[in-house]
C-alpha cells in the first residue's frame, strides 16, 4: 500500500479520474438535452388519480406525470405539507394538469402518500389548445351550432372529422391574414412612403397625389374583399364545438377553432404513438409560436438563425480569406506583423458582448442612423437601419467570426508544401496565378473548415444579437415575397435567444420548459453536426497534405 | 492525335502566340498580377482596420467620460429692465435657453433674450397697495415654484410654466405665469407681520405650503389646499394656519423638504433647527445643528433636487452638503454632513443647485462661480466671473448655460458650460460613495430609478467583484479537473481512447452558452438546492473511491488486470463515477436528515449564510464546465507536444512515469499549462449567457458562494438596450466593455506570447 502510494499510481488515477467526470459531464449535459428535449413530442399517458390530504376533501387529479423527486419530510414539513413528524423522506409528483383557464394551476406537485391508485382510462382526452394550454378531460358530446350530433361511441370519429375540417379553415384563415392582409398592409405602407418622400424633395404634384389616392383606394378595395372573405370563413370555423368533462366533473364547452390537435394517449397503440410523435416534431420545426412563444412550433427561429448565419457567411468568407492570404502570402513578415497576426487571433477570445456593444453603437446608432438620414428620410422619425436588425446582426457576427476564418485559412494556406508553390513559379507563373490557381484551390478545404467553424460559433452566439437585432417576437420573416425579397433592416428570431427568453422571461415558464429542451436540442444537434464536418474535414484534410508532403 | 498533327508537306505553324500576342498576354497577366496583390492588401488591411476600429470606437465613446469640463465667461448683457430700478430677487432660464426671466423686487418679471438682453415680454404680479416687496422664497429649481411675501404680511405663491407651439413647423415657446393660488396675496398666519426674513414655498400632496420666519426668530407656516368644486368650477382655497417652535434668533432660511417632513430653519449664526412637521399641529425640534465652523455664519443653503440633501454655504467660504442619515441603532434621523467641497475664497453669496442631477452652481463675495456635483463630491471647476460679489445665479435644465448677476447690477454674464458627465470622476466610479438615503458611504451600482431626483449610482465595484466572483469559481471547479484531464490524456492515455476523448471535449467548447446557462437556471438551480450535501459527499466520495478502486485493481489477479492495458483507467473509472454519483444522490435526503435537521438550506439560512436558488456555485459549476473545454484543448497539447527524448531519458533513468511527469513534463509543459488558464481566465470573465441566466443578477459585493452576483457583461446586456445614447450610463457600459475588452486581449496576448516561447523551447529540445 505504501509502495502503491509513494509509486504515484494514485495520481494517476486521479488524473485518469478527471478525465472521466468531464467525459460523464459532457455525455450526461447531452444525453439530459437529448432525452428531454425529444421526450417533449412523446404523448405521455394521462393519470386519473384521487388526492385526498388529511383533513381535506378528496380531489380528482387528471394530468401527465411530469417528474418525481425524493425530498426530506423536513423541508416538506417546512413548505406546509402535513407530513407526519416522524417521516423521513416524502416522494412527490409534479404533474401537469393543463385547463390553466379551468382551475388557474397548471402545474402541481402531488405527495405520494397521499395520492390514490393510479388509473389509465381509455377515453382521457389531451386536446392541444391555440390559447390557454392543454386541456385535460374527457369527451362527453360534439356540438354543432349548440346542438348535439354525437356522442358515445361515435363521438371520437366524429371529432376527428370536423377538426379536421376545422383546422382546414383555420389554415384558410391564417393564410389570408398572415400573407395576403400582410401583403397589402406592406403596399400600403410603401404608398405612404412614397409619398412622403415626394413631399421631402418636394416633387408632389397635384398628378402624383392623385395616383398615391387610386393607388391606396385600390388596396382598399383589395383589402375589404379579403375582409369579407374572412369574415365568412371565421363563422364557418366557429361552428361545432366539443363539450368536455374536466377533473372534478366540470363540463367545459371548447369552440372547435380554439383546438390544434387532440389525442387520447391512454388509447394509443406503439405505432400510432411514433406516428404521432414524427408529427409532433415536424409541427414544432415547421410550425409558428403561439402564446407568447411557450407553445407551437420554432419556425421563425430556425428560419431566423439559418438567414443570419447566411448573410453572415457571405459577408465574413470574402474578407476573411483575402485577409488572411494577406497576412501569410503578400505582408511583409516582421515583428509589426506578427504583432498584427497575434492581436487578431486574441481576437477570437474577446468576449462576445464587446462585439455586441461595438456593433450596437457603431453599426446601429452611427452608421444605421447615417444610412436613414441620406436614403431613408421619407420613414423617419421611425427608424429603417438605424435599429438592430438582420444585417446588423449579421455584420457583428462576421466581425466576431472573422479570426477563426482567418486563423483557419491561414493554417491551410501555411500546410500548402512549398514545393508546390516553387514549381508553379519556375514553370513561369507569376504570384498572383500561383496564389489564385494552385494554392487557393488546395487551401479551399481549410477555408471550409474556417467557414463552417464560424457558422458553428455564431449560430451559438447569443448575447451580441441581443444588443443587434435579435427580438422576441419577429412579426415577419426577414425573407418574402415582397420587393426585395430579403429584408436585411428586419429583427429576427433566433433559436439561442428563444431559449433564454422562453426559459426565463416567459409568463409559463414551466410549461414552456419542455419546449426549451426541444429548442435546445435542435440547436445542439445543428451545432454538433456543423462541427463534426468541421472536424472531419479537417482530419481528412491532414491527411491529405501529409501524404503528399513525404 | 493524328487530326492535330500537322501534316509534314505544309509549312509548319507555331501553335505559340506571335510575338505580339505574348506581348499583350505579358501585358494582361501583369495586370492581374497586380489587381491580386493589391486587392489583397487592401482587403486585408481593410479587415485589420475594421478589427482595430472596436478599439478605436468603445475609446471614442468612452472618451467624453474623461473630457475635463468646460466653463467660461462667454460674453455680458445688460440687466433687461432698465425702467424699473428695483433689485433682482431670482434669475431663471428655459430649457431651450432662449429665454431668460428676472424677478424684481417690484413684483415686476421681465422675460429677455439670454443672447442679446433684449426684453420679450413683461408681467407684473399683484401687490397689495401701501404695501412693497420684503422676501422672495422659491422651491426647487425643478418645480418653477416661487413665493413673492409683502411687506403687509401677506403672500404670492406663482409659477413659471412655458408653453410651446408649433405654429409652420417652427417651435415657438412662451413664458406663462400662473397662480395656483388665485392672482391675490394672502395671509400666512397673524402672528408674524410683514417683515419676512425667510420665505418658502413646497408642494406638497396635500396642497402648497408657505412658511416665513423674522427677525425675533418667529416662524409661521400655512397649508394652502385648493378645492375646485365639482358643480360650479370654482376653485375654493382653504388655508390652515400652524404655529411653529420660535428660534431664538433671527431667520435666515428656511426650508421643507418635499415629502413636509422637516423644516430647517438656518440663523444668523450658522445653527439649523430641525423641526419635525409631520404632525403640524404638533411640530416640535428635534435636534440643532451647527452647519459651519464657529464665527462662521451660514450665508446660503439650499436642496439639491429631490430636497433629500442639504448644499450649506457659509461666511468662511465652505461649501458642505448635509442629509438625514438614520441613526442605525435608534433608527432616528440625524442631519449629517456628508462631504464638503474646496473652499470658495470669499463667502458664498448664492446657490443655485441643478434641474435633474446633483450638481450645483456656488457663488461668492469676490465673484467667483464654483461649479460643483455632489455624488462623485468633486469640484468640477471655479472661475472669476465678476469683481463684485454675485448675488444671483441662474442655471439651464440642460446645465449648458448660466446667467449670473453680480453687485453692481449693470450686467448679466453669460457662462456657458460643457459638463456632460459629472458623475464619472475616479472615485465616483471606484470608491465608496456615500449617497442620499444610505447610512454609510457604499458600493452601489444601480443606475436608473423611478424620477428625475434619483441619484443613479454607478460604482463599478459591485460589478467588477461580480465578475471576479464568478470567474473565480469557474476556475477554482474548471482549472484542476482540465490541467488533470489534460495530463492524463496527454501522457497516460492510450491513443485509441486519446483519439475519441480530445475531439468530444473540444465538441464542448463549441456548445452554446445559452444552453449551459439554461440547464444552469432552470435544471442545475433547484436540483442543488434540493440536494445540498451532494456537493460535500461527491467531493469525498470521488476522490476516495477511485484511489480504493486504484488500489483494488492492483490486488486483483495479474490475469485479470492484463486483459486492460494500461492507458485505460479513465474508461474503467466510468462505471465508478456513476456508481458514485448515483449513491450521492440517492443519499442525500438521508444525509440532511442526519446531520442538518433534515434541510440543508433551511440549515444554512439558520447559520447566517443567505443563499439563492440561482448563486455563484451554480454559476461556477456551468461556467467552470465552460472552461474545461478551451483548458483541456491546450493545456493537452502543451503536455503531448513534450519532447519524447525528455521523458524517455527520465524513465531510463528509474523514475516512474509519475515522477517522470512531476519532475519533467510538468515543469517543461508549465508554461503552457499556463497560458491555458490564462485563456480560461479571459474566457470566464467575458462570458455573458451562463451567468445572465444563472446568478441572480444582483450587484452585491461579497465572495459568499450562495449568493448571486451581477457581472460586467451581464450587466451590459441587460441594460445597454435600455439607455438613452450618449448619456453617462450609456458611457459608462461602453467604459465597462472596454475594460472587458482590454482585460481579456491582455490576457490572451500574454498567454499566445507564453505560448510562442515555448513553442521555440520545444523545438530547440
């Protein structure tokens, strides 16, 4: 044993230690992301329980168990749980309840002492609400303009049918508001533009004026037939209702337009469930945010970060590659340049948030706000650049990318073997085709991994955007049909900040916590993916060069 | 083939370009040669230059923090109204500074150009007849409240209101006087006559409050409360006379704060009675006060804005600011001087304190102005202005203009000011500061409240300790379990394993922060807090039971023990840690029954120590697991890029492969291993997400681990957006990223350089 000791052998495995609590650390943070994040679309059995504290009346309980956890009957006893003196140890159950307009609490932790048998009935009813969260109950009767049309056994087909004729009108519905309304709301106000415009160069003729009426008379038209055209849908839609029976036998009555979706889990077979849920995830990829973001889909967020991460690549690749093979083939090599070299690697480890704070004053404020005043003057006082938006967002993140695109292209350019460009330059060529024909080309691998490196960091990257143009809730996508398609002055959504926002400023935060491990999730694999090709090309690229290097 | 071989009958064509053509092509491949170098250069000095221009830009805004402020005499006008000789009693400007107004002692008010003297407008306030003006009081600069007293005892309150209008775009602002009051004068009480010494003005909740004292030391106070009449319109005003404690000595001053708690009344020689009003009916003094040196008398005082400070002038040329303090054991109010500011030469004549901030404006008896500010107590500048004593002053809502009257009344001199930020000196920002409402001098940093008399305290302390406390924990949990990972996996490992291990971690690096701080918050927060002795019983039981099971593998069977080679610990140690890790868990609540009364928390609360759900471990444990990542990635290279001759030499030598590490690899590999703290260091300092979502957010100032803490970039982020820009806080987070900025660039030059050097070692071994 002392032997064993003064050998150093248990420093070794201390070390050896180390190692292996940070491997379990990585792979239990993923596998937590993993498991929550993708257990949010599984539908989870709904429990019909009876709860009776002592000394209080007996209560239904109809949810999904959320989580159980083992707390010391202390602390219990602390919160006001009447847990016996003598307990130790109490098991609790948070469950989720849904009806948050039925009974006001979502959420509720059950003692396991004092909660009944467990039951699974078969007809137990999620129906997922565009308002209000999930509604938990049983069916009793479809309604058709306040009458009844079916019940029983036939009531379950019957809902199926008229919710999806329901959701068919609804989707009519949004369509009109969201793209046709948006659509003149947008002509309209580029009328008024151009109108003010005219004013501003005093160009407003008594001719002009006349045309910014007809033009804006026959929006208007266009508009109020769309109204007209909504109105009748919107009754259409409000038709048929479902009347449920809540916990604690409360009938509700849920107009058919207020559901997304329904399902019975306690009726679902393995099959049906894994279809359910590959429907489940596609709704939440492709689907809007409802209600203050902590329901629905992340549509505009990934469609937000995926377009910022574009313009960024376009605007960080260029000037980061042309600076980069400045810096290795064309500066004059010395100490100022290596001081050069080492002050834009650091650059790299400057916190994120000074990029922030420099794009928010110099970009937003001081360029944005010289920008209006010479090409957007007609908009002001409200602002069109000189607000955080896409491309400001976009311009921060290339700034804080540029020297891992840099720092890469250069390596690739420094693992070029000489030999390669000394026989391009005594076959006569002269340095620029040497550079642009031969040696870019084999360096393109490395600008790749440059590339993909920084789309990695700046999809990630967080706090700058939330000074730059990253906003809660976007009204529009940056890209749409309307003239010029890609709206650079726009705010965005973006995955990263959804998380933070959802997580910690949302009104439900525990509900929407779900959500937040789902978002989570697809930002991580998309981050994980961008880094494993990273990774790969980089690997293969080594390879590469040292074979042809021997 | 054959097709382009030309045929051996006809002359043969050079399939080369003429000599012109080559020429040209030299000509073209020239031109593009140099297109390429130049467009290169200047893409790439264009990147440089926009990369240097975040320096550049956060000093640009930075800058005007430091700027020393500017004050100069900039021309004089004649005192407008030359008809009416009467003396001035009160001096006012507009916030557009285009119009300046002069009380007379007349009762007349002449409204005049700050710019040429020229008179705008003229209105007279009524006096009552056989009757002159004997004291003029005013409130608060902000407030436009001002209260003529007569010589028959009675008095006028009155406002200055402007109005503006925009008549063709153009903005047109007129002074208007009105009188809350009706246009009469009225009694304050019988007891006192006309002969007012004092006179001030409040408005209060209830209605506005005159009070006036004289020369035997009387004080009279009324509270004017106007009705209007809900049926008829009128206004009806009621007044409720309050007889006050009599000084013994005359009444130089007097003044009520705006909550109509206190009246301080000043005498002739320099003492303060403090009399409590908050019950008028039953005022009595609470205390006295000797406001200046003894021989002194106090010739000016006044509220700074809010009325929560007291600025005291004396004979002897002092300048102090005073405030209710609370007594922290008997919990009563005190005035309490506060700090004092450089001397005037001659005795203070005037104070005019500042709209919206606190700062101030001292006039003396040798015509020296003095412009001070009270949080950061500095005394920004002082300038002859005029040979005579000044008697008036009157300073812009803007602060950028001043007017200023001396004895001899024939002109105003206009001084104009450039003083943006006051409040930013050295010790405002870094030292304790002892501001209104607080008992003691402290570090605070809370920058806006909830009107325009709040005192914003920037003191960087709070957040600068933040952001150490939660780097500093990050370290003390990422430095030793990344400088082991990396020695083990650099040297012990085997490489098949090395060859998973060192990409999955530097995987982690590039995990978002966003993601780690909300596991942190929402996750890691209450699990911890639930589970408290964790904490302890996984730092025991780790450590132990993987030396037990090191020593447990040497006793087992050789034949077992080859079927591992070494270089394998790490993956055996797997089903150990989790074991571990599992029994840590499970054990908890019984460990809380057992030795903390069955809370841990409720446990720490008992012994003293505060704790949040979201504190500083929790922002360690995230952060710390952040740091790991960029730690390991370098410090491992800098261990595996040890020259191998190195430690075969020391093994051939006898020393075991620990000693081989302590005594060789270490200490080559040290610099290295530094610099990668370094750049975890830089890295934790900077981070925004994890501590935003993790920690409380609250600025405090101590290193307790279960208390939260506000950092410099956290707190960039969440209030940069909210500022207005340029303002002083607006300056001030920009000051704050900067220093980010430096501190972090500094740090990483150090370790690339560290770096660098061992690089050369390495190759020269």
């Amino acid at each position: 044993m002392k032997e064993w000791w003064k050998s150093g052998s248990p420093w070794i495995w201390l070390n050896g230690g180390a190692v292996t609590v940070s491997m379990i650390m990585v792979f239990g943070l993923l596998m937590l992301i993993l498991i929550r994040g993708f257990g949010h679309f599984w539908p989870h059995g709904v429990v019909q329980a009876y709860y009776e504290l002592p000394g209080a009346d007996r209560v239904e309980v109809v949810g999904t168990l959320r989580r159980s956890e083992t707390l010391t009957g202390q602390s219990m006893r602390e919160a006001g749980a009447p847990i016996p003196e003598d307990q130790l140890v109490v098991t609790r159950h948070l469950f989720k309840l849904g009806n948050r307009d039925v009974t006001g609490r979502d959420f509720t932790y059950f003692i396991d002492d004092f909660l009944g048998e467990w039951r699974y009935p078969k007809d137990m009813t999620v129906l997922e609400r565009r308002e209000w969260g999930d509604f938990y109950g049983q069916p009793l009767r479809v309604l058709e303009a306040g009458s009844t049309v079916a019940e029983g056994a036939e009531l379950w087909p019957e809902f199926q049918a008229r919710l999806a004729r329901t959701n068919q009108l609804y989707d009519e519905i949004r369509q009109i508001e969201r793209r046709d309304i948006g659509n003149i709301n947008f002509r309209l106000e580029r009328v008024r533009l151009d109108q003010r415009r005219a004013e501003l160069r005093g160009t407003l003729t008594p001719e002009l004026e006349r045309q910014f009426v007809e033009r804006r008379a026959a929006l208007d038209a266009e508009y109020a037939v769309l109204q007209e055209r909504l109105d009748t849908l919107i009754d259409e839609a409000r038709r048929d209702a479902i009347v449920m029976r809540a916990a604690g036998g409360q009938e509700v009555t849920i107009r058919l337009d207020r559901i997304v979706k329904a399902w019975q889990p306690n009726n679902m077979s393995i099959p049906s469930k894994v279809v359910f849920y590959v429907q489940s995830f596609f709704d939440f990829i492709f689907g809007y945010p409802r209600e203050a973001n902590t329901e629905g889909g992340i549509f505009p967020a990934i469609f937000g970060t995926v377009t910022m991460v574009l313009v960024m690549s376009i605007i960080v690749t260029p000037f980061g590659v042309l600076a980069a093979i400045y810096l290795r083939e064309y500066a004059k090599q010395g100490p100022l340049l290596r001081t050069i070299r080492i002050s834009v690697y650091n650059l790299a480890g400057v916190p994120s948030i000074v990029f922030g704070v420099f794009g928010l004053g110099f970009f937003v404020y001081l360029t944005g706000g010289a920008i209006d005043r010479t090409f957007f003057p007609e908009a002001l006082p409200a602002p069109t650049f000189g607000t955080p938006g896409l491309f400001w967002a976009s311009l921060t993140l290339a700034l804080l990318t540029l020297p891992v695109v840099i720092v890469s292209t250069e390596e690739g350019l420094a693992r070029i073997p000489s030999t390669i460009r000394q026989g391009s330059l005594a076959l006569g060529a002269t340095k620029g085709e040497t550079l642009w024909k031969v040696v870019v080309p084999l360096a393109t691998p490395a600008m790749m991994t440059g590339l993909i490196l920084a789309i990695a960091r700046a999809a990630g990257e967080v706090a700058p955007l939330m000074l730059v143009g990253v906003v809660k809730l976007a009204p529009t996508l940056p890209i749409d049909g309307n003239f010029p398609f890609i709206h650079l002055e726009r705010k965005i959504m973006h995955l990263g900040f959804h998380i933070y926002d959802v997580g910690f400023q949302s009104p439900h935060a525990e509900a929407a916590e779900a959500l937040v491990y789902a978002t989570a999730l697809i930002l991580v694999l998309l981050i994980v993916m961008l880094n494993l090709t990273a990774i790969t090309i980089r690997n293969h690229l080594r390879e590469k060069y040292r074979a042809e290097s021997d | 083939m054959a097709a382009i071989l030309p045929n051996e009958n006809t002359p043969r064509a050079s399939l080369l370009p003429n000599t012109e053509r080559r020429e040209r092509l030299r000509k073209i491949r020239g031109i593009r040669d140099g297109i390429s170098r130049y467009g290169v250069a200047a893409a790439g000095l264009g990147v440089i230059f926009a990369l240097a221009l975040i320096f550049f830009y956060l000093f640009y805004e930075t800058f005007p923090l430091l700027k020393p402020v500017s004050m100069e005499v900039a021309y004089e006008i004649s005192v407008p109204g030359d008809e009416e000789p009467a003396p001035t009693v009160h001096l006012t400007l507009d916030r557009f500074e285009g119009i300046g107004g002069r009380f007379s002692a007349s009762g007349g008010i002449t409204f005049f150009s700050p710019e040429t003297g020229s008179i705008l407008m003229r209105k007279q306030v009524n006096v009552p007849e056989d009757a002159t003006v004997t004291a003029f009081g005013r409130s608060e600069s902000r407030r436009s409240l001002f209260v003529y007293g007569f010589s028959d005892g009675s008095v006028l309150p009155l406002k200055l209101e402007y109005d503006q209008t925009f008549p063709e775009g153009v903005r047109v602002v007129t002074p208007r006087l009105s009188f809350p009051l009706g246009e009469e004068p009225m009694r304050i009480g019988d007891r006192v006559q006309g002969d007012y010494t004092a006179l001030t003005v409040v408005e209060g909740r209830t209605g506005y409050v005159v009070a006036g004292g004289n020369q035997d030391g009387s004080i009279a106070m009324a509270l004017f409360s106007a009705r209007r009449n809900m049926l008829t319109g009128d206004v009806q005003i009621s007044r409720q006379d309050y007889e006050l404690p009599a000084i013994s000595r005359p009444v130089r001053q007097l003044l009520i704060n705006e909550t109509l708690r206190n009246l301080f009344a000043v005498d002739d020689q320099g003492m303060l009675y403090n009399i409590d009003i908050v019950d008028p009916n039953r005022p009595r003094i609470i205390e006295r006060v000797q406001l200046v040196a003894d021989g002194a008398s106090v010739t000016a005082a006044d509220f700074l804005v809010g009325s929560r400070s007291l600025i005291v002038g004396g004979s002897d040329g002092s300048v102090s600011q005073w405030m209710l303090v609370r007594d922290e054991e008997t919990n009563v109010p005190h005035l309490t001087r506060v700090r004092g500011f450089r001397q005037h030469p001659g005795a203070v004549t005037y104070i005019e304190p500042e709209y919206t901030r606190k700062g101030f404006l001292v006039g003396d008896a040798t015509g020296t102005v003095g412009l001070h500010y009270a949080t950061s107590s500095v005394t920004l500048k002082q300038i002859p202005v005029s040979g005579q004593p000044i008697t008036r002053i009157a300073v812009s809502p803007i602060n950028r203009l001043a007017l200023v009257k001396g004895e001899d009344s024939e002109a105003l001199r206009v001084i104009r000011m450039d003083n943006p930020h006051p409040q930013a000196s050295l010790s405002g920002l870094w030292g304790r500061v002892w501001y209104e409402g607080r008992g003691q001098p402290e570090f605070i940093w809370q920058s806006s409240g909830a009107d325009d008399a709040f005192e914003s305290k920037f003191s960087l302390v709070p957040l600068t300790v933040g952001t150490l406390k939660a780097a500093l924990f990050a370290m003390l949990l990422g430095t030793p379990l990344a400088i082991m990972g990396a020695i083990y996996t650099a040297y012990f490992m085997a490489g098949s394993m090395r060859r998973i291990v060192k990409p999955s971690l530097e995987l982690m690096e590039a995990l978002p922060t966003v993601i780690l701080g909300f596991l942190a918050g929402i996750w890691l927060a209450p699990f911890i807090e639930n589970n408290l002795p964790i904490l302890v019983s996984v730092l025991v039981l780790l450590p132990l039971g993987m030396l037990a099971f090191g020593y447990g593998w040497t006793r087992l069977p050789t034949s077992i023990r080859h079927m591992i080679p070494p270089g394998w610990e790490a993956a055996l140690l797997v089903p150990v840690v989790l074991v571990l890790g599992w029994v840590a868990i499970t054990t908890s609540p019984w460990i809380e029954v057992a030795f903390f009364g069955g809370s841990m928390r409720q446990w720490f609360t008992d012994v003293g120590i505060p704790y949040d759900q979201r504190n500083a471990l929790i922002v360690g444990l995230a952060m710390g697991f952040a740091v790991i990542p960029t730690i390991f990635s370098i410090a491992e290279d800098a261990v595996f890029n040890v020259p191998k001759h190195l430690t075969q030499g020391s093994l051939a030598l006898g020393a075991t492969s620990w000693q081989t590490v302590v005594g060789v690899v270490l200490p080559t590999a040290s610099p290295g291993i530094f610099s990668a703290v370094m750049i975890g260091f830089g890295r934790a300092v900077g981070e925004t997400m994890i501590v935003l979502m993790a920690s409380g957010n609250s600025p405090i100032v101590n290193f307790n681990l279960f208390e939260g803490m506000r950092t410099l970039a956290a707190n960039i982020a969440v209030e940069l957006p909210e500022t207005s820009v340029g303002g002083t806080h607006f300056r001030i987070l920009f000051l704050s990223a900067l220093v980010l900025l430096i501190l972090t660039f500094v740090l990483n030059t150090a370790a690339e350089i560290v770096r660098q050097r061992l690089r050369k070692r390495y190759a020269s071994l």
